[in-house]
C-alpha cells in the first residue's frame, strides 16, 4: 500500500461485516490488536519521511 498510497497513520478495518456474532468480532479484535498492528506499525516506521509525524500513540518498544 506504501507503494501506491505514500505514508499513511490511519487504517481503518471492518470488523463487524454482515452481522457476525459478537465472539468472531471480539477474536478479530484481539488478532488484530495482537498481530496486525505490531507489524503495521513496524513496517511503517521503516523509511518513515522525516516529513512524516511519528504516531502519537505507539507503545514503548
């Protein structure tokens, strides 16, 4: 996406799609939260342009 779009602080992702029940939502969460943004935040933060702000709410490494 860096490729097509630039740099970007916001992603947004659809976690309540057609009704799912509540425990798939919430297991969503948890993956998203426990592996998704760890790398996110990783890769973005490689290369990041100098013009670019570091996030405001990244955790200590």
């Amino acid at each position: 996406m860096r490729d097509l779009f630039g740099d970007y602080q916001r992603q947004l992702f659809l976690l309540d799609h057609a009704g799912l029940p509540l425990k798939t939502v919430l297991e969503q969460i948890d993956l998203l939260g426990a592996e998704v943004v760890p790398v996110l935040r990783k890769e973005l933060a490689t290369d990041r342009p100098a013009s670019v702000p570091t996030p405001r709410h990244t955790p200590p490494a």
